[in-house]
C-alpha cells in the first residue's frame, strides 16, 4: 500500500486468540485457554500480565512484545509464545490496527507458527509457489499453499491482485513501483512461509526444479494437497468423525438400492464347489476390528517377530503378469503394490511388548529386523496416547504400527495417480496386518487419522519425503466382558 505522495507504509502485525479460544484468570493467578470446552492450563502469570494480555481479544501489537523489558513485558511475552505453540493465536497484519481496516489475516496451520519476513530487496526476483492457490472460504479470499505453515486470508483485493501477478517472477523493485503495492513486508511474509520464493531473473522454464529439493519436485500440486489436508499436522481444519452434514442431508443407506434386473442366486452353487470349506475363508470372517488390550498378556517379542514375517517380511518371489524382464525374481514383501513400487514401511511405536524395550523402531522388511529410533519418552508416549483416543478406547495399543510411503518411489513413475495408489496399497497391507493378528488370535485395528508433522518432528525425515499415510494398533485381545 502506498500512503499519498508515494511513501510506502510499514505493515504492522498483532496478534489476537483464534476464534475458538478463550482466556480465564483463575484466582491462584493461573492464565487458562478455553479451547472448544477444553481447559489447557498456560501456567501462573501476575494481575498486570493478565491486564495486558487482554488485549489479545483484539490484538496486541507484536512491535510491543519486550522479552528483554521488565517483569510484567516479559511475561506477556512468554505468554503469548506460548498460545503460538500451541497454536491458538492468528494474526492481524495492516496499515492501520483499527478494526476492520486489515490487509490480511494469517492464520497458523502449524503449532508453532510465527509470522517472520524473509530478507528482500529491490534486485530479488520472486514467483509464487506452485502449490500455493487462492479460493474462496465463506466470505473471505485466502491463500494457501500445503507448504506453508500458515494461511493467509487476504482482505484487499489489490493485496490479491499482487499475489495473481506472481505467476510470472517479478522484480521487486518494479513492483514496487506500482499502484497499490501492499509492501515488502507483505511479501516476506508469503517467502518466509513457503507462498512464493526467490528464483533467477526473469525465470521461465525449469521453474518446478528450482523450488525445493528432488523430493518435492516429484510431488503433483493435488496429491501434496490432497496429502496434507487429510492427515493430521499440517492444517488447522475440523477432522475426523465431526459429522459435519449431520441433521442437514441424510446419510446415504447403508445397502445400495438394488438395480431392477432379475437376480441370479450364486447361493447354491456354493455347496458343491472346490472351494467350499477353504482356510482363507474362515480367517476372512473371523477378522474383526479389536481395540482393547490385555496389558498382563503383552504381544512377545517372538510373536511379533512371527507377526511380522508373515504380514510384511520381504522373501524371495518372482512377481507375476509382466514377465522377467521388467520383474525380475527377488526380494518382496507378501503384497501387491501399484508398480511394483514397495514404497511402504513401518515405524513401530512399542508400548509393552515381552522381551523388546519400550521404544520406536523400524522395520527392516529385507533383513527381517527391528531398527530402533531414538525419540523422547514423551512423544511415544503421546503417539500411543492418540492412538487410543482414535479408536476411543482408554489404554494405549500395545504396539501402535505406523505405516509410511516413501512418497518419491511411486510418484517419479506416475503422474496424477500417485497418492492414490499409495492409499490402495495401504488398504491391502492393512488387510494383511488383520489377517495376520487373526491368524495369531491377537487383536488388531485399522487407524485412519495420522499425525503426518508429528512423524516428521519424531523422525527428522521432511513430510513431503516419508510420512505416515495408515495405523495400525496391535495387542493382545482383552478377554471379553461376561454379559449377564
Ligand atoms: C481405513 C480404515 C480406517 C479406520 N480407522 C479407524 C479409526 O481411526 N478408529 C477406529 O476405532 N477404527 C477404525 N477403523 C476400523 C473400522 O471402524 C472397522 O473396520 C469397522 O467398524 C468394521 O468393523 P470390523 O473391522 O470389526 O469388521 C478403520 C478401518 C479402516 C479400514
């Protein structure tokens, strides 16, 4: 934006609690966050700490944040990055902090965020991300990217209009020139963010290579959205089961409607047939989803070794249909996968198993092995605390499998069928992962939510290179409740 007579404005930012959350000063001079009902408690803080944090409701300029200023400044401070921790905090960014006068506001999609402004000037040359993208929420313009640890609700359709003009790159400097330029800061902030980055003068070609790593070059814009919007981590959005049309549109019933023409009963020519009575069948029926746990009968160590051999174990095999040449014999785990890709892995969170630490491990499918992985007590802790809560069941699995996609694997062959040929494949490992705790009467259940920036945080490994895509709980049933 630029003030009369051509002087551009500073953009100024303050921070206010997202909509869902509200403060309370307990009388012990506790500071809690009320977070749609839930209490999160954010530690003892003085009355003048509470009196200036009140204006969060609103916004509280970030340029009067003072951790190095008096007691009560310091505190404020510490208070306020703590809500950016965990994620309750969006922010106002404007000319002018009066209300309703914002250029935008960002709102954090990663616990954490914080709104920083990349190094700029005249001579750098920016473009826009190749996954960021513009819609329409409601009522409000935002910008988005599955990149980006936060999105940005745009209130100015000239802010918007720059955002459109970095499709091609642009120098800085000239676009500083223009009517309604929105400022440097502005633009820092979508290149710290991940929206736009720099690249070469006048750059037309090459422009996937040349934004971020080879791992990421080999992501199609969908499937990295489609990825990070139906996982856990990376955006602030309702997930799971919230019933969200539930009381407006009926649900579908649950047996199709059948189509008119007359039916053929196979029924009756199953009594007869070779397959009558064959193993596979029994163990299919007898699979079920099991959720609770017997903790004084844990899973052993050679149980999970057995387990393991014949769900997921790579052995020798020659693989089917194509011929030699494209596969020739050699070692694959014991289940189909869209170009033979094998893209998947597991990572084992071991709450309680006999005769193997507590810990996180992976599975070196080749080697049949377990590999640990150092990680915080706290995290493995956490990892199977969700897990319970997922499946709504009060103790942890025993062992929580998180099932991982080396993404780059399936995606440098296919194009637009990536991801969903990864998701496929989950589907069939998870069904041999059932068959298996079946098989061995153990008690096991499919997850459908994953944590895909906690896997990244515990693992080191970026979330657009191995992350998890399925879960998958293990344990020893609990004996079955007598029923009076
Ligand atoms: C892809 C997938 C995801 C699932 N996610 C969950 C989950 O997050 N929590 C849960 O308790 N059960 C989960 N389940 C288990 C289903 O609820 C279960 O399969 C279904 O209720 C049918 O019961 P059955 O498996 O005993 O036949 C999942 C199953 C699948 C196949």
């Amino acid at each position: 934006m630029r003030a009369p007579g051509g002087r551009s404005q500073r953009l100024s930012l303050s921070a206010r609690l997202s909509g869902r959350v509200r403060l309370e000063a307990h009388g012990n001079g506790a500071i809690v966050a009320i977070i749609d009902g839930y209490a999160v408690e954010l530690g003892a803080f003085s009355q003048a700490a509470w009196g200036a944090v009140r204006e969060l409701a609103t916004g509280l300029p970030l340029a009067s944040l003072a951790p190095e200023g008096g007691s009560t400044a310091k505190e404020v401070d510490v208070l306020v990055r703590r809500l950016a921790g965990l994620g309750l905090l969006e922010y106002r960014a404007g000319y002018s902090l009066k209300s309703g006068e914002d250029l935008l506001v960002i709102e954090p999609q990663v616990a954490g965020y914080w709104p920083q402004t990349a190094e700029l000037n005249g001579a750098d040359w920016i473009i826009l991300s190749r996954f960021a993208y513009m819609h329409r929420r409601e009522t409000a313009m935002v910008l988005e990217s599955p990149c980006a640890s936060a999105l940005f609700q745009i209130h100015d359709p000239k802010a918007a209009s720059f955002v459109a003009m970095l499709s091609a790159p642009q120098q800085i400097g000239k676009l500083r020139k223009q009517e309604g330029f929105p400022g440097m800061e502005f633009l820092g902030l979508l290149v710290d963010c991940k929206m736009a980055f720099k690249t070469q003068e006048g750059a037309r070609s090459g422009l996937r290579w040349a934004e971020g790593d080879n791992d990421l070059v080999l992501w199609d814009f969908h499937d990295l959205l489609f990825h990070t919007r139906s996982t856990e981590g990376r955006h602030a959005n309702a997930v799971g089961g919230t019933y969200p049309h539930g009381g407006m549109i009926p649900q579908p019933p649950a047996e199709r409607p059948s189509w008119p023409g007359e039916k053929i009963d196979l029924c009756p020519l199953l009594k007869s047939g070779p397959e009558a009575g064959l193993p596979i069948v029994k163990l299919l029926r007898e699979r079920v989803s099991i959720r609770a746990f017997d903790d004084r009968r844990p899973v052993t160590l050679a149980g999970l070794s057995q387990f393991l051999d014949g769900s997921a174990r790579a052995v020798m095999r020659k693989l089917g249909g194509k011929g030699d040449k494209d596969f020739p014999p050699g070692l694959f785990p014991p289940y189909a996968t869209g170009g033979a890709s094998y893209e998947l892995e597991l990572y084992l969170a071991v709450g309680v198993c006999e005769g193997l630490p507590r810990g996180f491990y992976h599975y070196d499918c080749r080697a049949h092995a377990l590999v640990p992985i150092e990680v915080p007590a706290q995290e493995l802790k956490a990892m199977l605390e969700r897990a319970s809560s997922t499946m709504g069941t009060q103790a942890a699995p025993q062992i929580l499998i998180t099932i991982a996609a080396r993404f780059g694997r399936v995606a440098w062959k296919y194009s637009a069928l990536a991801y969903s040929l990864i998701l496929k494949d989950v589907g069939i490992l998870t069904q041999n992962l059932y068959l298996m705790a079946t098989a061995m009467d153990l008690g096991g259940c499919a997850i459908g939510l994953v944590n895909i920036d906690n896997f990244e945080k515990l693992t080191g490994i970026g979330f657009h290179t191995e992350g998890p895509v399925g879960q998958f709980a293990l344990g020893r049933c609990a004996p079955l409740k007598e029923t009076s």
